[in-house]
C-alpha cells in the first residue's frame, strides 16, 4: 500500500490536470496488455497501427509499471500533446538515467543512454505518430468524459469538501485523518507530500488501475479512471434527432450522429446505404463548419466529430 501523508499546506496545494500524453502512453500500454473493457477501442486501433513507427515507445512500456519520464505530470490544468512533447524531449539527463536504471538493456535504453537528445526527439515523433492514429480521432469524446469528470470532482469539493473529494476518487483510494492510502498491488511506500501538494489526473485508459508518481523532480501524482469510462466505448444504434435533422439535413445529422466513433467515407457508405461520393460532399460540408475533423492514419482516412459535433449531439 502507498501511503501519501498530507499537511494543510499540501491540501491546499492539491490540483487536477489533464494530459493528453499520458493518455498516449497508457494506450500504448493497452495495445501491449489488453483489457476487455477497451475491446472496441483496441479492434478499431490495431489494424491501423500497421506501418506507423512506434517501436522506441513500445520497447519502453515494460510488463509491469511505467517509467515516469515518458509521461511526466503537467504542469498547467489543460496542455496539448505538444506542450507536453516538449516537457519530455527536455527530460534532464540525470532523470532520464534514474528512470532507464530500472528497465532491462535493450537497443532502445541504450539509445536513450548514449544520445538522450537524439533518442527522446525519435521518441516524441513516435508517440505523436501513435497519438495521430490512436487517440486523435476520439479525443474530443474523451476530452469530453474527463473535463466532465473535472466538473464533477468540482461539486464534490464543494458539497464535502477534501474529506469527500479524495475518498470517491477510486475504491483503492481512501482518506483518513491526514493520510490518502493507495492499494497498489506491487508498491509499499509511505510518502510526506512537504508542501508540493497533489496532481490528480483522471484518465480513459487508467482503469481498473491507479498509477502514481511520488518521484522527484516532479509533483507528488495520481492518476485515477474517469467517471463514465464503462459508458466511452459502447456500441449504440444511431437515431436522428428532429432538431439536428432540421439545422443540418437528416443525411448530414445521420452522419455527425454515426461519427459516435470514427469512421472512413467506406465505413459509412456501408452502414448507412449511402455511395461513397455522397458521404465525401456531406463530410466536406460538415468539416468546413468545423463539426468533423479528417485523420489520415496511413492509409486510411478517418472522420471524427470535433468538440463543437460532439456537444451538438450531447444537446440533443
């Protein structure tokens, strides 16, 4: 068990944060260790990982554990993946060999070792290369779920204030008096917090575990499973909404509603009954209003709802 000692000084330093390149990381982990929540997802991603270069990263994801400098914690509530890049291919050496101290020799730690710049820069490219193929296309739906996790942990601050916040973020995690108890399987550790607070981080591909980072130099981290996770990968039959239909057209509506998940102009062509070059003008029409976004993941080129489609649909 990890047990994370709290004064009033690290309670009010505790903050949330999102990060994209965390959830790059934990994917690829997931394409390694599969779990059947995530079978959707993982059916959809695999076929479309063929031909993209992402060996360097997935030679780092050992079977057990992470090493905290392919995801390290961010340092502002909202970064994009670039923001974030730039954080790891600036690891300081001396970090970087703490971290590759703990993992088996292999090509990739050595190229880590004997060029930490060239090996890190090859790195950040692989993993927005995955990112591209991965994660972009769903990232406004899981943007969504974890921002809404966000809102939630929002009200439970205020309705009980830390007590209640940190004892529903995980059935592993539990408050008493001034210590936040972590039931991790393969770590038993007690840690005082010394004024830098906690990161707490919900992710999409993080359940059914907690990760934590309790490492120097960064601060104190757990990354917790959002709320609603069981709820981001489900198959539901498509229906139009009236009003949708009305603002854009029922085949356009029909579209933006099937773009639940991300779809080639084939992939919907079959579904809906619809030829190829009619689907092509109408997701046209909905990318230049910004409603869809195009994804081109080797050789296929995926449509996936923007944040604007995505709350279009939630109203409805």
């Amino acid at each position: 068990m990890l047990e994370l000692s709290f004064t009033a000084v690290d309670v009010a330093y505790t903050r949330f944060a999102i990060s994209p390149l965390w959830e790059a990381v934990a994917g690829a982990r997931l394409i390694k260790q599969p779990h059947p929540l995530y079978g959707p997802w993982l059916d959809e991603v695999r076929p479309r990982l063929h031909g993209i270069r992402w060996e360097l990263l997935d030679a780092l994801i050992p079977p057990r554990g992470l090493p905290a400098f392919l995801a390290p914690p961010p340092a502002v509530a909202v970064p994009d993946l670039d923001l974030e890049l730039a954080t790891l291919r600036a690891t300081p050496p001396e970090t970087l060999a703490t971290d590759l101290a703990w993992l088996p020799p292999s090509p990739a730690t050595a190229l880590l070792d004997e060029d930490p710049d060239r090996g890190l820069a090859l790195l950040a490219d692989q993993i927005a290369a995955f990112w591209e193929t991965a994660l972009a296309p769903y990232w406004p739906k899981i943007r969504a779920l974890l921002e809404g996790d966000l809102l939630y942990r929002a009200r439970q601050l205020a309705d009980g204030g830390a007590h209640r916040l940190l004892n529903t973020l995980d059935p592993t995690v539990e408050w008493s008096e001034d210590t936040l108890r972590v039931q991790h399987r393969y770590c038993t550790a007690l840690r005082a917090l010394r004024g830098r607070g906690l990161l707490l981080v919900p992710s999409a591909f993080t359940w059914p575990n907690v990760w934590s980072i309790t490492t120097a130099p960064w601060q104190p981290t757990l990354r917790y499973g959002t709320r609603g996770i069981a709820t981001l990968w489900e198959r539901r039959s498509a229906s139009v909404p009236q009003a949708l239909a009305a603002a854009l057209g029922r085949t356009r509506a029909l579209l933006l509603t099937e773009l639940a998940t991300p779809a080639s102009t084939t992939d919907l062509s079959a579904r809906l009954g619809l030829t190829k070059g009619g689907v092509s003008q109408h997701l046209t029409v909905l990318r230049d209003a910004g409603f869809v976004s195009a994804h081109r993941t080797g050789r296929f080129v995926l449509y996936a709802r923007t944040g604007i489609g995505e709350a279009l649909c939630r109203q409805q």
